[in-house]
C-alpha cells in the first residue's frame, strides 16, 4: 500500500523538522563532530530497517570500518522492527538537523519518501541500500545485488546438477498475495537459469507448469509463500510434498526458508534426494552448502553495500563526482556469486571455504 501525507500535511512536517533543528542547534557543542567539522570529517546517516538481522548489522559494521577510512562521522540508527517507519522519518529528519552530506537507507516503506525528499532538498545525498525506494527516484541511487542474476546462478547449477533428468520443482517464494520485486526477480532468475520461460515480467506462477528445461523436461510442483521464515519455509515444503511427494528440486526465496525447507524434507526421508538452492550468501549459509543441506547458494553483500556508500558520500562532499549506476542496470550492482562444492558442467563457483572469507552474519547465525 502506498502511503503518502495528507493534504495539508506539509506544513505540520516543516514545523517538526524546524524543531528538531533547533533541538540540535540547543545541544550542539563547539569541537564536537558535525557534518564538516574542523578536521574535516563529513557527516553520513546510516538508517536501516532493525539492528536484529544480521544481513543488516553486517552493514552497520562495515560503514563504521569504511567512515574511520574516509574520515567520516557516522551515526547509525535503525527502526525498533520491520515497518517501524516513523523512527526512521525522525532519523531523516535530525541527518538534515545535524547538517549531514548524505544518507543510506534500507528503508521501512513508503512512509519515509515525504521526509527523504526533503532531505535531498536540503541538500543531502540519498542512497538506497539493498532494495530500491518506490518510487526509485526517491533516493539518488540504489546500491543493491542483481536478484535476478542471483537466481539465475542457482537455477544454472540446478538445471546441470540434474543431467538431463526430469525435474519436479518445488518454487518456495516469498508471498502469493502481493508483488514485491525481490521476489519476482529471484523466482524469475532461477527460471530463467534452468532454462524456463517464466510467462510474466511482473509476477510469479505464470510460467507453463509443463514444458522443457535446457536438460529435459520439468514439472512445477507447487509455488508457495514462505514469508522468508524458517517456519514458512517449513510449511510451504510440507504442503508441497504432499501435492507431489516426487519433488526433486526445490528453490527458497532465501536460507531462513530454505532452512524450513530442509527440515521438512529431512523429516520426510527426503533431504539426500533432493537439491535445495537458495539466495543469500550468509556465513551460517556457507556453512549449509559445506555440510549438505544447500546444494547451492548466491551470495548478496550488504557490508559492500554500505562501505561503498560511505566512500561515495565522502567523495562527493569533497567535491568528486556523483556515483553512477552500473551499465545496463537502473543500480549499483555490487555483486553476486554462486557458492556450491561441485561444478557440474565446469560452472564457475566458489567454494564454501572460499566464500567465508566475505560472507556476512556468524556462522551459527546470530546477529554479530
């Protein structure tokens, strides 16, 4: 749902932003860092979703490694859960108080755009970290991992680990009652990369539930929605089996699904007969390609994400040039990798080992 502010709203926010100027100006200190202080630091936001998941503490740590690089004086806030959007509006608002240079946001929703577009009108460089605004132009660019791309690898891997074998597949989603792009772009990518004409650009489950694959021939099995969660995961791969207890292949969405997923085949007895794929590259994730559980994986980089926003602010407050989205693409593509301990077919990959080595989260999975 789009939420945008009431009509004569407008005033009501100038209002509240003007107070949290002059609360910041009240509490300032001579020496203490500012956007641009005497040593010549620049001031950054760092706004994120929650400070709980660890796909988003890992670029909370790597922005502050980067800013102590580019002498730049961070702060990091994050909302008090998914959706909390008003903790980030009041972050947005004390970065233009504070006099800051720029912004990165893993934003909330839509709520936030009203404040990020006064932000910019302030001056700030706004910079979307992971998933692009809605609109797009709300932000000045989108620093993300090509999901598409991402799917594609594993669906690549899929289609070769089977060597022409018919495949009944098990598409484990996101949601089946609403359109968000993370989600259509990695189904799609990993239908493409098997070989499989999704029958949609703008939603999922449109694609001939009969056909041929670039090996042979397939059958999709079922699309479920997992919510990205361990329980969801669980529960869609339970309902899937037993609409066609012969699933060879199952996509997730992401490792906490795939996860689900795998302790549902497991208890089914079908776990070694199977190959699981998903799209995260997490540590706890490398360590689930190591021992078996993921055939494959596509790795994301959200401290990547983050440093290079860091740098990119810095750069263009010392008057460098505006960052510029990768060729082809409406983003930054800041990567992705197919993780797996095999190559059939000669697919480039790295190895789990090799992969840890810039892998987010601990291995055991809890926030760092």
């Amino acid at each position: 749902m789009h939420v945008g502010l009431r009509r004569g709203a407008s005033g009501g926010r100038s209002r509240r932003l003007a107070a949290v100027v002059a609360a910041a100006l009240a509490v300032s200190v001579p020496g203490c860092a500012t956007s641009s202080d005497s040593n010549g630091k620049v001031g950054v936001s760092l706004i994120l979703k929650t400070l709980t998941n660890p796909y988003f503490v890992s670029m909370a740590s790597a922005a502050r490694e980067q800013s102590k690089k580019d002498n730049v004086s961070l702060s990091v806030s994050a909302g008090t859960a998914d959706g909390d959007t008003q903790t980030q509006i009041n972050a947005i608002d004390t970065a233009i108080a504070r006099g800051d240079k720029g912004i990165m946001i893993t934003s909330n929703g839509n709520s936030v755009n009203a404040a990020l577009r006064q932000a910019k009108q302030n001056g700030l460089f706004v910079i979307a970290l992971d998933t692009p605004t809605d609109p797009v132009s709300t932000a000045d660019i989108t620093y993300a991992t090509d999901n598409e791309q991402a799917g594609k690898l594993v669906g690549q891997y899929s289609a070769a680990k089977l060597a022409g074998r018919h495949a009944v597949i098990a598409m484990l989603d996101l949601y089946n009652n609403q359109v968000v792009s993370v989600d259509v772009n990695r189904d799609h990518g990993f239908l493409k990369g098997m070989g499989i004409d999704p029958g949609s650009t703008s939603e999922n489950a449109k694609e001939a539930k009969e056909g041929r694959y670039s090996g042979g021939t397939y059958t999709i099995a079922c699309h479920q929605p997992t919510q990205g969660a361990v329980d969801g995961g669980r529960t869609a791969m339970e309902q899937c089996l037993s609409a066609n207890p012969q699933i060879n292949v199952v996509y997730t969405i992401n490792e906490p699904a795939g996860r689900g997923a795998f302790a549902a085949l497991t208890a089914a007895g079908k776990a070694s007969s199977v190959l699981l794929v998903s799209i995260d590259g997490s540590c706890q994730g490398m360590q689930n390609v190591k021992s078996g559980e993921f055939a494959a994986d596509a790795t994301q980089y959200p401290g990547k994400m983050a440093g290079l926003g860091v740098s990119s602010i810095a750069k263009l407050a010392r008057g460098g040039p505006r960052p510029s989205v990768s060729s082809g693409k409406a983003f930054l593509d800041t990567g992705t990798n197919r993780v797996s301990n095999d190559q059939p077919r000669g697919l480039p990959h790295q190895t789990p080992d090799a992969a840890m080595s810039a892998c987010w989260g601990s291995p055991s999975g809890a926030a760092t």
